[in-house]
C-alpha cells in the first residue's frame, strides 16, 4: 500500500512537469495580446483591424514559442546528456577517484565516513546503481528532470492560443472602449486564476501569487494603451484604414 501512495505521487510529479511551459505561454499570450490590443485600440477605433491584428499576433506568437521552446529543451536535454555521459566516461576510467566523490558527497549530506565507506562498498556492488548514484550525488544529474522538447513545445504552443484568444473574444461581439475593458478584464481574471492555481501547486499563498500575475496583466495593458495615444497625439493625422 505504501509503495502504491510513493507511486502515485511519482506519477502525480510527472504530470504537472508540463507547468512551467502552461503557466509561462498562458501568461505571455494573454499579456502580450492585451498590450497589443490596447496599444492598437488606442490608436483605432476599427474593431475588424485589433481582431486581424490580434489573430496576426496570436498565431505569430504561439509558432514563435513552441518553435523556442522546443530549441530550448533540445539544447537542455542535448547538454544534459553529454553530461551524463561524461560522468559514466570518468566513473569507468577513474573508478576509485568516483567512489571518493561519492564518499565526500555523502559525507557533506551528514553521513560519517565509516556510513558512507559501507554504502560506497554496497553500491559498488552494482555497477548502474553504483552510476546513477555517482551522477546525482556528486554532478546532481540524476536529479534534473529533462523534458521531452516536442511535449514541451505543443505545450507552450496550445498554452499561447489560450491564453490570446480570451482577451481576444470580446472583440468578436463587443466595439471600442467597452470591449477593450472586458479584455482586460478578462486577463486579469485569467491571469489571477493561473497564479492562484500555481499557488496551489507550490503551496504558496494563493491571493499573493494571484495577485502577482494580475498587477502583471493590468500594468501591461495599461503601458500599451499608453503607446497608443503617445503614437495618435504625436501623428493625429494618421489613420490606419478600415480595409
């Protein structure tokens, strides 16, 4: 019973490896989706231009991300196991020199020398335990959780498109003004329930990780919303057309 709790939270850990691209491409794509709706709205008053110009942004955006982090988490996973691999070359090459690394890391984790020397001697024993204890204890490889690039990339991806189309939507019924506050509305809403959800996860406070992300959101908006009268009071005879 005990080992089927240990291998549900295994798995449960597994699961939300995937947070950081949710959390990071949700947050991006809301924010820089407001801040570009409000910059737009704050230059025009035509709606069909922020919904093209939003659509534009949207799948720009999503493609740019997935794109970064899927050369991210290559190179991560690429470095990670070279590093591994270098740490095998010297484990074989150097076996007494890698036990004398593994007795010092031990010691440093408050094991003495005689404890650390028996359990150096056991896992000597067998030569991949031997490895992958050498990797974590004494490079702290075997700790780093790699993630798969292409998962990563969907990921953050999908997580883009989310989180532009909800600042998006109110353009699709509402004009002008009224749905440029519903957007940002919206988003910081959105924006305030991912960090409670966060929160969550990490145990943390969850109003104050909320209401990270929803000064985050609102200051955002409200600078480019700002760019956009700064450009219509410097170029007041501009007018992008309606198309």
């Amino acid at each position: 019973m005990a080992l089927d709790v240990i291998e549900r939270k295994k798995e449960l850990i597994e699961s939300r490896a995937r947070i950081r691209e949710f959390v990071f491409g949700i947050q991006d794509g809301l924010i820089s989706t407001v801040g570009l709706l409000a910059g737009i709205q704050g230059a025009t008053e035509n709606n069909a231009v922020v919904i093209i110009a939003g659509l534009t942004s949207m799948f720009a955006g999503a493609i740019s991300m997935a794109a970064g982090s899927y050369l991210s988490s290559g190179a991560e996973k690429e470095i990670f196991d070279k590093e591994l691999r270098e740490a095998e070359n010297l484990a074989g090459r150097e076996p007494y020199m890698a036990a004398e690394g593994l007795l010092r890391a031990l010691g440093q984790e408050g094991l003495s020398r005689e404890q650390s020397y028996r359990i150096v001697k056991l896992l000597s024993q067998e030569k991949h335990v031997f490895l992958r204890t050498f990797q974590e204890k004494v490079f702290g490889l075997g700790a780093a959780e790699i993630n798969r690039p292409m998962q990563a990339a969907l990921v953050m991806g999908a997580s883009f498109v989310l989180g532009a189309v909800i600042p998006l939507s109110p353009y699709l019924v509402f004009t002008g003004i009224q749905a440029l506050y519903i957007s940002i509305a919206l988003a910081a809403v959105t924006l305030f329930s991912v960090g409670v959800f966060k929160g969550f996860l990490a145990a943390r406070p969850l109003f104050s990780s909320g209401l990270e992300f929803f000064l985050i959101a609102v200051s955002a908006a409200a600078f480019g919303y700002l760019i956009g009268l700064i450009v219509q009071y410097f170029f007041p005879g501009i007018a992008i057309p309606a198309g």
